[in-house]
C-alpha cells in the first residue's frame, strides 16, 4: 500500500469552501483505500488530507481523472500553500476499504 | 467527528514488531471510523498513526479497553518516543466506518 499525510493552508477564510471541494472528488477514485479531509483543531486555515491506496501507481492515475483535475482547477485559488508532504508505506488498520 | 495523526519512533529494530502490537487491538473499538497504521517511508524507525473517531469520547473510551490496555504494556518497551500528535477535526472523505 501507499500513503501520504499532506497538509495544507486555505486563503484566509476559505478553508470550508476548499474543504467542500476536496470531497466533492473523493467518490469514485480507483485503489483509493482511504482519503480523509479534516480541519486542524488548532491552527485555522490549516488542513490535512491523509490518504491511503492500493499503490503508487493508483495515486497517480487519480490525478488525471476528470472529477479530480476540476476539483484541482477549482480548489488551486483557495490554497495559500503546502506545508508538508509525507510518504508513507501503510501496514493496516480499520475503516480501509477494499 | 474527532481524529488524530500521530508519529512514534520505534526503538531501533524493533518497528515491525512494534505495528504488529498496533494493529492487533485496532479491531472492535466502538465509534472508530478510521485507523491506520502506516511506516514512514523515509524514516527507518518512524510510524505514523491517523485516526478518526466518532468523537472524542470514544477515543478516550478506547483507551480503557482491555485489547488496548495489553497492547500498550506490550508496546511501551518497543517505543523509542512520540514526536508529533495533532488533533484534527475531520470532516469527510472516502473509506470512513460507519
């Protein structure tokens, strides 16, 4: 399996908005396992995607699904930046699909 | 809903058999909705855990639950110590219990 827990920063005040775009695509993604969207509880415009799929190789093939780069498209003014990026390799747990 | 993402550093070794202790008692833990324990594939003894619970109540219930309560004591002597625990407030995504 492969994972990444990333976070990101909303413009000031758009972080439910960026939110609600990031899971209007989250539906439908091939050997997606797990894709959680959540509010960091203490810094206000932050938030952490933590994803989990059957392999690298599906990660990339979602990027180009059509749901995917509108929501890209959509979401890209309503980031302030990247905070971190971490890749991990999963080893199980609950509430993974498939 | 209520989540968290964690990192431990295993003692040096002993990472394998420490997520073996993890994911034995991540099973039947009432108002889980997510947990996964994954290696950090950068860092030899890293793991990370994200979790999304019902709320907070249930983590902290989780916490005095027999299969937890043995799998801390086995898993305290493995672990070298905590470097990050952030407290999310989830709000959806694909792959959640429940």
């Amino acid at each position: 399996m492969f994972g990444l827990i990333g976070k990101m920063r909303a413009q000031p005040g758009q972080r439910d908005a960026l939110i609600a775009i990031l899971l209007e695509s989250t539906g439908g993604m091939p050997g997606c396992l797990s894709y959680v969207v959540a509010r960091d509880e203490g810094e206000e415009d932050a938030i952490w995607i933590t994803e989990v799929w059957d392999g690298e190789d599906s990660h990339k093939a979602s990027l180009s699904l059509p749901q995917v780069q509108a929501a890209i498209a959509r979401a890209r003014p309503l980031i302030a930046g990247f905070d971190s990026r971490i890749r991990t390799v999963p080893a199980g747990g609950a509430g993974l699909a498939g």
